[in-house]
C-alpha cells in the first residue's frame, strides 16, 4: 500500500507532498506541481468531497479512513483511504496535512472475493438439499435455503448458535462425530527443547 503524505491550504492547493503521493497523483515532481498550482480537488471524482472534507476538519480536527475514488493524470482511477488533520504552518496559516493510501488492490481483493461467494452462495441456495456449516465447536457458521426452510428460522437465527438449539431432530451423532474427532486430533503440547533433549 502507498502511502502518500500531503499538505495543502483550506482551497486544496499542495504545499508539498512526498514521492509515494506524488505517483498516486502520477505527476511528475512538486515543483513542477505547485509550479501549475496543483489542486488536490480535481482529482477526486466525488466533486463535493473536498467541503465534507472541510466540514469534518472544522468539527473534529480530523478526518480518518475516508475512501474515495480519485482520477489520476493518466485517466486512471485508483481508491485511496484518506487521514487529515487541520493544523498550522510556521506563518500561523491553517493547512491540512495527512496520509492519502491508494487502496486499489485491497478494493479490487475485496470485490472479487465478494464476487465469488455471491457465486457460492447462488450455488448453494439452488441444491435441493439441505446444507449446514458448521465449526468444531457445533456453531452454526453458514446455511443454505432449504435448511433456513427445514429449521423454520431466518439466517440470524441460526448463524453463530449451537447447532443443537436450532435443527428440530436429534444430534446426538454429531456429538459423537466431534468427540472421535478430538480424540483423534488432540491439541499439540508445546516442548521447550534444551540441547536437542526436552
């Protein structure tokens, strides 16, 4: 993740900034940026953000983890996580200075893993029968539809709870199960070693 630092005035105009905030921007060096008076306004997409930037920085002093989606120099969109602070230069003068994250590839991660379990999901809610997942402990960790229908709960109701208090027939085979499993699988005892011997 790059981290880019940042100062400007109240208006966005940069004051400086440092190289990682420099290729967010994909801009060539900061004298050439303040040089063309540099806005850091125009590159968010959302062009209200800048007075809810202000507005925050005026009530609290600072804004923290504020994403948006920003339009570098070459048309080439990126996210970024924001971190402001309002503070004052050596003149006495208000600037806002801070981190700016491009956040990108986390974003991009994100959507396709949220992607690929909506896919899971719509294949899972289509089989007819009933599937219930659950943890070694029996807490009730994912559902399809068919069970939702079979244990006439909703999907909050069964999330997170043991798996006996919400199925409406016996389990006393998955108690079994998970006692042969812990039996066979006992939980690693850590050894301190001293010349090779415990």
């Amino acid at each position: 993740v790059q981290e880019g630092l940042i100062r400007t005035d109240l208006n966005g105009n940069v004051i400086d900034m440092n190289p990682a905030m420099l290729e967010i921007c994909h801009c060539t060096n900061l004298e050439d940026c303040i040089s063309k008076k540099m806005n850091i306004q125009r590159y968010f997409l959302d062009k209200f953000l800048w007075i809810k930037i202000i507005s925050l920085l005026k009530k609290d002093k600072a804004v923290k983890k504020l994403e948006a989606m920003i339009e570098n120099s070459q048309d080439q969109y990126r996210w970024v996580s924001i971190d402001l602070t309002l503070t004052k230069s050596d003149e006495k003068k208000p600037v806002i200075e801070g981190i700016i994250r491009d956040i990108t590839e986390i974003k991009e991660a994100q959507q396709q893993l949220s992607r690929t379990k909506t896919y899971l999901d719509s294949i899972i809610n289509s089989m007819p029968s009933a599937i219930i997942g659950i943890d070694t402990q029996g807490i009730v960790t994912s559902i399809n539809r068919e069970a939702k229908n079979l244990c006439q709960r909703s999907e909050q109701e069964l999330i997170g709870h043991k798996i006996e208090n919400v199925i409406p027939f016996k389990i006393d085979s998955f108690k079994s199960f998970f006692n042969q499993q812990e039996s066979a699988h006992p939980p690693q005892k850590e050894r301190l070693l001293k010349n090779g011997e415990e």
